[in-house]
C-alpha cells in the first residue's frame, strides 16, 4: 500500500520569487577582477593620504563589478563605462547642489534628477544602468561630505570604474589564451547559437521544443550583443572578426529552418542534429568544420535545413564578412521609449520614492535620531535600488533589501570589533568586491555583500559605525517605495508591460507583412490576384516560381554529393563547385532575417517584463492580467511566419496551412490585445 503524502502549498508568487536565486558556474575570472578593484583602490589612496577620494573610487568601483556581467570585452566597455559616466554627473550634480542650497532646494533638485534618471531607464539595460548611478551617485554626492570639490570626487569616481574597466579589458579570462585573447565572449556566443540549433532540433516533437526555441532567441541575442559592441570603425576590422560575423550570419538560415520544423512538431532524426553541433566545436576551436551530414530533404523545412548547412560549409571554409541584421535604435527610437507611457510612469515613481527618501533623510539627519552622523545619503540610495523594476518585483525586492540590509550590518558590526583599521577593513573590502559577482545571483544575498562593503569603506573614510542606524532607514525606505508603488499614476497602470508588448505586437506585424509582400500572395479579404492588383503581369510570378524550382533541383543534387563527400570523409567545403553552392541570400532575405531577429527580441524582453509583473503583488499584478495570453499568441504568430517564409523559398508560395493558421491567429489576437489595452497595428492580412 502506497504511503499518502501532504501536499504543501504553493507559494504565492511574489513570495515564490523571492526565494528563488539564479545558478551557474562561479565566474572566477569576474571574481579576480572584483578583488583587484576596490580594496586596491582604497589602500592606494590611504597610503598617498587622499582616503575620501579613495572611498569614492572604491564605491564606483563596487557599482561597476555589479555590472561586470558575462559576455564580451567589447560589450564590457559600453556595460561598465557608459553607467560610468552617468555617475560622475550625478556626483557632480549632487555635490554642488548640497552645498549650495537649502534642505528644500535640494529635495527639488533630487527629484527632477529622479524624473530624468527613471524616464531614460525605460529606454533599455543599459540606460537603465546610468539611471541608477545618476541617482546613487547624486545622493552620495549631496549626502556624504567630503573635504574635495565635485570635480575631484567626479574624477576619482570615473577613475574607479575606469581600474575595473581596464582589468576587464586586460586580463584574460578562461579559454582566452588559448585561442584568439581579443574575442572571449564573442567566439563562446556564436558557438552557443549553433548548440541552441542542435538542441532545438532534437527537441523538435516533443514537450521541450518551445522552451528550446526561446533558448535559441536568448542565444541569438546574446550573439548579437557581443558583436555589436562599440568599436573604433563602423565595420569589422580584421578577417578574424569578419569570420566571426559571418559565422554568426550562417546560423540564422539554420535558426529559420529549425524553427520551422518546431512548428511543424514532426519529429527529426537524430542525424540532423549532428551538423549544428560540428559548426559549434568549429566555432570554439577556430578551425574547420570537416564533413557535415546531411539531413533528409523529404519537407520543405528539412531541405532548407540541408541549404543552410551547405551554406554555413561554405562560410566557415571561405571566412566571408556577414551582417549581424541588427537596426541600430535612433535618437528618436530612445527619446519616444523615456518620454513614452513605460518612461513617463516609471519617471514618476522613482521621482516621489527619490524625493521623498531624500527629504526624510534630511529631516532624521537635522534631528540626529541616530545619534551624531552627518552622512544621510543612505536612505535615497536604497530607494533606488529598491525602486529598479528590472532587480525583480516589488514585493519581492523589499523583502530581500531587507533581510539583506540586516545580515550585512550584523555581519558587518562582529567584523568591526576583531578587524585591525584600517588593515583589516581594507581586506573586508577586497573579499566584499570578490563576492560580488557570485552576489549578483540574488538580491538579498547582494545586498548583504553591498552592506558590508560600503559599511567598511565609510569607516574607513571616518564615519562612525552606525549598523543598526543603517538597518532603522532601510525598513523605512522600503515602506516608502511599498506606499509609492502602489499609489496611483496618471495613465493606465503596467505601462512598462504595454509598451514591451506594443513593440513586440509592432515587430511581429512587420515581420508578416515582409514575408508576405517577398510572396506577393493575396490578402484575405480582398478579390482578384496580386497581379491584377499591382497591374503587374501574371507571368512574372511563374516565371519567379519556375526559377526557384530549378534552384532548389540543383541545391538538392549539390545535398547528394555533399553526403557521399561526407560518407567518404571529405571536407564539404572543398567538394562543392561554384554551380554546387547555395545562392547568396537577397536583399529581401537580408531584410527578412532583421525583422525575424527584432521580432523574437521585442518578443523576449515582453516575456520577461510579464513574467516581473506577475509575480507582484495581487494588487499589482492584476493591472497586466492577460498580457501572457498575448504573447503566447504573438509567439505563435512570428513561429508561423517563420515557417511561412521557409516554405515560400522552397516552393515560391505560401501553404494553404500556412495562411489557415495566420488567419486563426489573427482573429484570436483581436480579443486579448483590446482587453490589455493595446491598439493592434494594420493586420497585413486585411485588404
């Protein structure tokens, strides 16, 4: 007889989320660089004598190890350096602005800082990331008194980020000295892509294949990231960066193929699999691919897989420059995303939680509740970080800066008892700058970590220990950003969420629409071919037709002696002769691989937007109910058009399936979209 066992009880969400703490390999490499910043910093500066400028640098310092995130050097650069300068302006501003004016004057100027700071954080990470040392650094400018002028502590706190910027961009990290020491991230990303292609193929039929595809997006975009970043010329500069980006172009008709076949849901066999994963190990190990096996051609999706392969042999043997099919974001783009609905909420709330925090922090710092201490810039610097949408949700936030705030400050007060000064406190400052980013995987654990090293910096710097005084203002910063963030805005609430889904909604029609007009097919809804409709003639489509049949008849003959040069063990890139090889993707195809890309990321960053907002509180999260319903449909949508455009290029026509499914979706689009709020764009479908 089996024995019966109690069931608990689900977690409430934002309780759920709370507890829950990312995993992964400890990154070493980011861990040497968080002990050689800080701690160095400070004892530098303690022996020159200049040990407030010191504090500085070490807090900007710490505040750039928490964004020293995975991925590449170039990334690194507009990652650490940009959120950099961002805060040596609030420093500035905040300096100057305590000094010269009065308790009110200054709680004015702190709240417009924060109406600028939360509106730009809407435009995207890193902007979001300046927003946050704008405000932290203008606290700490304005409460924190040091002897310096602003724009020395200005100096020393772009001097700060600027020695763990320089030990990201010099030391080498894991793998890198074996190979090429300039690309880290880049070559690991692209060879991700290929790995996500593999997996998904194998997943393809079964219950994983959705999840397996969103991991190819984030792959996809993780990919794109770190070869976007700054560099000195618009355009690749050297064959091994060319070879790279090609590398990660090739992968994109492999992405559409795989995807087409997870829409299908019939299951491949396992040999498919296997050339995807030889791209990958080709990619880490910067050599060639050797033979790749060929997929069945028995389905337009499974010969397009064939193509791409053909196509990826070829690039990886010829190392031809690729575009990465990215739209760079105008001024326009990031002016409309602050000054939009997510900007304008968001700006509101973290001016009030600002404004308020600062000027409760003056009035317990002219009442001396705490005892004799002039630093106030304590209380506001939690309200930013407990007021970040993108550290988790709300609920979820406060309690973790909690719990974090006390275990650091007691941690913090037995350290302050044994340790030697300023020896000892310079030490817990080094190991508090390694731990970061282990820290980072969860916030209570990374406030804990930030307590103690901060605690240990101003004491150093002359400020008397004041942990539980410390604790008192962090209970009281979050009950400030509790009552704020559930009070009323103008507008409709989880603007944050609408405008991530707007986006998406908007990308994803852009993508149909393209894919269409490459097909010229009919719209639903209207009479008469394409033809008669443009006026042009009716036999320029066969004609169209016919030459892709005699394309894809020679793609096919190319496939039979690319697998008998694999069953032989010949390198496939050298079998194939110039009327083998897989015709250059077009300019409509370039253009459709760049709105496939844009619609799968506007679609991922929505995801992750819902997924926040529906672990807040009930009377929060009811503001974006349904807003999941929408993407699960716009997921599907850009899934069917995708396999739209991959059945167009085999048979240079869209399926009757095909158009049966897009219709479908559409019409169970038009609901949820109205009832979130959003105005859909002009179905591409309709006349």
């Amino acid at each position: 007889m089996s024995r019966s066992r109690r069931v608990l009880p689900a977690l409430p969400p934002w309780l759920a989320h709370a507890l829950r703490a990312q995993r992964g390999p400890v990154p070493w490499s980011a861990v040497t660089r968080g002990a050689l910043s800080a701690g160095p910093l400070l004892l530098v500066a303690v022996q020159v004598g200049r040990t407030s400028l010191g504090v500085v640098a070490a807090i900007a310092a710490m505040l750039a190890g928490i964004n020293d995130r995975p991925g590449s050097r170039r990334v690194s650069v507009k990652r650490i350096g940009v959120p950099a300068l961002g805060g040596a302006l609030g420093l500035v501003a905040g300096t100057y602005a305590g000094q010269q004016t009065g308790a009110v004057v200054l709680t004015v100027i702190l709240t417009f800082i924060g109406l600028v700071a939360g509106s730009i954080s809407a435009i995207g990470p890193v902007a979001s990331a300046v927003g946050t040392q704008l405000l932290v650094a203008s606290a700490i400018g304005a409460g924190m008194p040091l002897p310096e002028p602003g724009w020395e502590r200005a100096l020393a706190y772009v001097a700060g980020a600027g020695w763990l910027l320089v030990l990201r961009l010099v030391l080498p990290t894991p793998g890198s000295l074996a190979g090429d020491f300039r690309f880290d991230g880049e070559r690991k990303a692209v060879a991700g892509v290929y790995d996500a292609v593999a997996e998904l193929l194998d997943a393809v039929g079964g219950p994983e294949a959705m999840r397996r595809r969103a991991a190819l997006t984030a792959a996809l975009d993780h990919a794109q990231d770190a070869l976007a970043g700054p560099r000195l010329r618009r355009y690749a500069s050297s064959s091994a960066e060319r070879r790279l980006h090609a590398q990660y172009a090739a992968a994109l008709p492999l992405a559409e193929a795989a995807t087409a076949l997870a829409w299908a849901g019939e299951a491949v066999a396992e040999r498919a699999s296997e050339g995807p994963r030889r791209l990958a190990a080709a990619v880490r190990g910067n050599n060639h691919t050797g033979p790749l096996p060929a997929p069945s051609r028995s389905a337009p999706a499974l010969r397009a897989l064939d193509d791409a392969l053909l196509h990826a042999a070829e690039v990886f043997d010829q190392g031809r420059g690729g575009d990465l099919h990215t739209r760079p974001r105008t001024p326009g783009d990031r002016l409309r995303a602050a000054f939009g609905s997510a900007g304008r909420e968001y700006g509101l709330r973290v001016a009030l939680c600002f404004g308020a925090s600062s000027a409760a922090a003056q009035a317990l710092h002219q009442g001396q509740w705490y005892g004799q201490h002039e630093h106030w810039y304590w209380l506001p610097a939690t309200a930013v970080f407990l007021v970040k949408p993108d550290l988790g949700p709300l609920a979820s936030r406060v309690l973790n800066r909690a719990a974090g705030t006390v275990l650091g400050a007691v941690l913090f007060a037995g350290f302050a008892v044994v340790l030697p000064r300023p020896e000892g406190l310079i030490a817990l400052v080094a190991l508090s700058g390694a731990l970061i980013p282990v820290a980072t995987r969860h916030f209570a654990a990374q406030t804990a970590v930030v307590t103690v090293l901060v605690l240990a910096l101003v004491m150093v710097g002359g400020e008397p220990q004041a942990s539980m005084g410390r604790i008192g203002e962090t209970l009281l910063a979050c009950a400030i950003v509790l009552i704020t963030g559930h009070l009323p805005m103008p507008g409709q609430r989880g603007g944050g969420v609408r405008a991530r889904l707007a986006a998406a909604s908007e990308a994803a029609y852009a993508y149909l629409t393209h894919v269409l007009d490459e097909a010229d097919a009919p719209r639903i809804g209207t009479s008469g071919t394409p033809s008669e409709r443009r006026g042009t003639p009716t036999g320029h489509r066969a004609t169209a037709s016919g030459h892709h049949t005699a394309a894809s008849e020679r793609r096919a003959a190319a496939s039979e002696r690319r697998a008998a040069a694999s069953e032989r063990g010949t390198p496939t890139g050298h079998r194939a002769t110039a009327s083998e090889r897989r015709v250059i993707p077009s300019d409509d195809r370039a253009t459709r691989w760049t709105l496939r890309r844009e619609a799968y990321r506007t679609l991922a960053e929505a995801r992750t937007a819902i997924s926040l907002s529906a672990h807040e509180l009930p009377a929060l999260a009811r503001h974006t109910e349904g807003a999941d319903e929408v993407a699960d449909l716009l997921e599907r949508l850009v899934d069917t058009t995708t396999a739209c455009a991959v059945h167009l290029d085999d048979t240079g026509r869209i399926g009757p399936e095909h158009t049966e499914r897009l219709t479908a979706l559409l019409d169970e689009l038009a609901g949820p979209v109205e009832r979130v709020g959003l105005r859909p764009p002009g179905t591409p479908l309709a006349g």
